[in-house]
C-alpha cells in the first residue's frame, strides 16, 4: 500500500502540495505541510503522486507497504 | 560553426536580449540541444556554467551544494552593476542571499503569512482593488488607456499595502512612488522614490510597534518580541524584499499575460467561456513569458558532478528558468501557449528552498485579474501592433514599458 511521509524539518512552506492535492496535503499556521491522511486511495492516489514530484526541497515522499 | 561538447565554452555572451517578444533568444535552443550545461562567457567578464534543461535545472536549485549568497567570490553577477553590487554588500543580507539554517531562520518566521489558506481570506480585498482600478479605466475619458499604468503597476502595489498594513490614507503615496521606482525615467528621480519609500516604511514599522494592527508586519513584530529581541532594521528589509520581489514581477506577469492572451484570441476564449480554466492558463502563462529568467543564479561551494560536467568550488551556475521552461523534454510543442496544458512543473517561481515566497499570492493576483478584466471589458483589444510595444527586452524582470489598450 502507498504511504506519503513528509519532512517537516526541510518544507519551505511553498503550498505546492496544497494546491495540487487538498485532499491530502494542508499547511499548519506557520505555513508548514501538515497531512491529513497518509493514505491516499485510488480518487486521491495520483494527484498525491504529482504533488510529491513538485515539491521544490523534496520534502514529500512515497513509500510501499 | 563548430558543435560544442559540454563542458567547453559555448559561444554565448550573457546578457542575452529576447528577440521575438514570445520567445527565448534562439541562442537558448542551441545550447540546449547541445548539453544540459554549458559554459558561457559573461559580458561583464569571466565565465560561468549555463543550466539549460529542465531536469538538471531541477537538480541544481534543489542542490544544498550551491551558494545564493552574491558576496562570495565567483557568483555571476553578470546582470548587476559595479554601483548596484556595492550597494548589495554593504548592506544586511536577505533570505534571497542566505544558504541552509541562516536561511530557514529568515524565511521560516514568514511563511505562514503566505499559507494558501491565509492568501483565499485576501480574496475579496483584491478582487475590490481589481475592480476599482477597472471601474477607473472604464470611465476613463480617453482612450487607448495604458494597462502598465491603470492596472497592472497598481494592483500588485495595493495588494502589498495591504499586507503591510499600509493605512487607507497613505495608498497614494505608496502607489506613487513604487509606480516611480519601476519607471523609465532618470536614476535620480527612481533613487528618490526608493529613498521616500525606504524613511517612509521605516516610520510604519515604529507605528506597528506601539500601535500593532491586523497585518504581517505587527505580526512579525509580536513574534519577534516573544522570542527574544526586535529586529527593526530586518523588519525594513523584510518590507522592503516584499515590495521589490512582489511588485514589478507581479505587475509585469499582468501585462504580458494580457497581451498573451490577446494575440492568442482561441485561447483567451478558452479561458473566458470558462473561468474554471483560469487557474491553469495562468500556469502557462507564466510557464510562457518566464519573467524572472536571470535570477536564479549560484555559485558551487564543493567540487561536483552533475549534468555530465565537473564543478569546482568558486565556479558561478546560471539556472536559466526559461530556457527549462521551454524544454521540449519536460513541456511537448513548449513553444506553444496552450492555456490547457495542465502542467505545474515549470520553473517560473524557481525551484528549492528559495522557491518564490509569494507565488500563491502572485497566482491569486493574476487569477483575478485576468477573470474580471475580460469579464467586464469584453471587447478589450491591444492599440498598438505587438511590433510596436516596448518590451523590457534587455531587463532582468521581462515585461513591457508601456501596453496601450482600448474597447
Ligand atoms: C509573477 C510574479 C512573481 C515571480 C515570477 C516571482 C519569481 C520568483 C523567483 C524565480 C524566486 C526565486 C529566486 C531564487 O531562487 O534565487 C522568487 C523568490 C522570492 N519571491 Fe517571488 N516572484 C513573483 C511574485 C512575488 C510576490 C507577489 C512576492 C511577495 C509579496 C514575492 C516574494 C518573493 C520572496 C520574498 C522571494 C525570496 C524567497 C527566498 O529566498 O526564500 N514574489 N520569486
Ligand atoms: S510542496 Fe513541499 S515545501 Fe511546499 S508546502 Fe508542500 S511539503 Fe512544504
């Protein structure tokens, strides 16, 4: 199963992810990625994919269970 | 002419000026099909590597090992001059200069201020400055009507007083001398403006401090009061990189998107029987014009390999975001504005921990602006032919001087 994991630590706040997937992805007050799910399912799997692609620090990550 | 192999010196001299007004310099093809990186000479003398695909574009910006930091020898300031370059470094550095921790500890304070959360509360308020300026222009007593002026220098300068928190009653005076800051006119009269703008920022931010409102900077400052000591001269600074980061570049976005879209009839009618589109035409239009080509630029800190060269420490990388953009390998016929392409991954904002600050902001800006001027300027047509508009060229932030309009 796929898992996204995000790096607190090296999000610049730039709210790619947000834009590209709401469903999954939100900023906390201080503009940092926060998750609302770690599972995407299949209507929410691909935009999920093309976020983490997008992310200008490679903060976000896939990975398989 | 004899094909280049990577890694030895191409025959570009950079700056380069963009000859046709929708296209890269044609230098920027050949390069690219020669090598992902090359090495070319700058006019202000020396030599630097030229990032020229997407990928490696990507890899670079994204890459910890390369400095934004001007001061250090090597960087390639071809686009600054000897003036400029001294003022740079005598005075605190910004985020844009700072590498790693120094960096994440100026821009991570900031951040939620640009939340894409935050930015949809400022929607209505700009949608009122959008539609105030156009109800100008419509009862305008002559026509053509210059967009730079009406519409796009002022929008971006209001949406930015609002998030300083400049008072209603000062608008005025802060449109007036950003307007004068970006104008063709003499270095003393831009000096001038810079010079008001800079005592007059200085005097908001020690209002702020006894007199805090609902905006970024009395924010900043509650922030900075609870962990420790004010920096009031950041704070200028901070001001002021917000201003002169989110202004031209947003008000030159406007008018080239409007003429972008205005000698693209079939797509502006994409865009205008639907405005769900909007958000993705913007994409391509910055993706298209890339504005802001010259400015991300590095300088290596460690020996690599990357795009199939060696870089040694001290070497200058100049990232060119269009020539990326319009890589055939990342964005298929890139030559093409497709207001329907539907994809994300250009460069125009940069890429890596500087990506732009305020992109969203800008977005926002530019969704608006384009929705409501065609909505409610339908028979909007350029005055002038494409061949006679001044484009900015030669200039470090692409755009055009002046753009003529009427209905
Ligand atoms: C269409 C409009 C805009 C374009 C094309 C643009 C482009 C860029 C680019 C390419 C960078 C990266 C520079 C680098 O990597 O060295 C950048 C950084 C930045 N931009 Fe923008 N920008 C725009 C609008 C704005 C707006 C509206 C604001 C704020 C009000 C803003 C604030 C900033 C700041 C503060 C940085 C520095 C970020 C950092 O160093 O971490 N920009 N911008
Ligand atoms: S795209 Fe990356 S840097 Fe931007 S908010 Fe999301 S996790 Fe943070």
């Amino acid at each position: 199963m796929m898992r996204i994991k995000a790096d607190t630590g090296v999000c610049v706040g730039s709210g790619q992810c947000v834009l590209t997937q709401p469903a999954i992805f939100d900023q906390d007050d201080d503009g940092i990625v926060t998750l609302l799910t770690d599972r995407p399912d299949d209507e929410t799997a691909a935009q999920a994919r093309a976020a983490v692609a997008l992310c200008p620090t490679r903060a976000l990550s896939i990975v398989q269970e | 002419m004899t094909k280049s192999v990577a890694g030895e010196l191409a025959d570009l001299e950079l700056p380069v000026e963009r000859g046709c007004p929708f296209a890269p310099p044609a230098a920027y093809e050949r390069l690219r099909e020669q090598a992902p990186i090359n090495k070319v000479r700058l006019v202000s003398g020396g030599e630097a590597w030229w990032v020229s695909r997407h990928e490696e574009a990507r890899a670079v910006l994204a890459d910890p090992r390369f400095s934004s930091d001007k001061r250090k020898d090597g960087f390639p300031l071809f686009t600054l001059d000897a003036a400029t370059l001294q003022q740079l470094r005598s005075q605190p550095p910004l985020m844009l200069g700072m590498d790693r921790a120094e960096h994440s500890a100026a821009r991570r304070p900031v951040i939620g201020e640009f939340t894409v959360k935050r930015l949809a509360a400022l929607r209505p308020r700009i949608q009122d400055i959008v539609d105030h300026f156009i109800d100008d222009m419509l009862a305008a007593d002559r026509r053509p009507v210059d967009l730079v002026q009406a519409l796009s220098l002022p929008v971006p300068s209001l949406v930015i007083c609002e998030l300083l928190g400049v008072p209603y009653t000062d608008h005025d005076f802060f449109q007036s001398r950003t307007a004068m800051m970006v104008r063709r006119t003499s270095q003393e009269d831009r000096q001038r403006a810079f010079a008001e703008l800079r005592v007059y920022i200085d005097g908001l931010i020690t209002r702020k401090e006894s007199e805090p409102g609902d905006d970024l900077l009395s924010r900043q400052i509650a922030r900075q009061r609870q962990n420790g000591a004010l920096d009031h001269a950041g704070l200028v600074s901070l001001a002021f990189l917000l201003l002169t980061a989110g202004h031209e570049t947003t008000a030159n976005m406007i008018s080239l998107g409007v003429v972008g879209l205005l000698s693209h009839p079939e797509q502006l009618a994409l865009v205008t029987a639907d405005p769900g589109r909007t958000p993705m035409a913007v994409e391509e239009l910055l993706r298209y014009f890339t504005i802001a080509d010259g400015v991300t630029s590095r300088v290596a800190t460690e020996d690599m390999e990357i795009g199939g060269v060696g870089i040694k420490a001290g070497e200058g990388v100049i990232v060119s975001m269009l020539s990326a953009n319009w890589d055939p390998a990342a964005f298929k016929d890139s030559g093409e504005l497709d207001v329907e392409r539907g994809a994300r991954h250009h460069l125009a904002f940069g890429f890596g921990p500087h990506q732009c600050l305020g992109q969203n902001l800008a977005r926002m800006e530019l969704q608006i602006v384009f929705d409501t001027l065609f909505r409610r300027i339908p028979a909007l047509r350029l005055a002038a032919p494409i061949e006679d508009l001044p484009f900015k060229s030669d200039a470090v932030i692409y755009g055009v001087h002046e753009l003529p309009v009427t209905w």
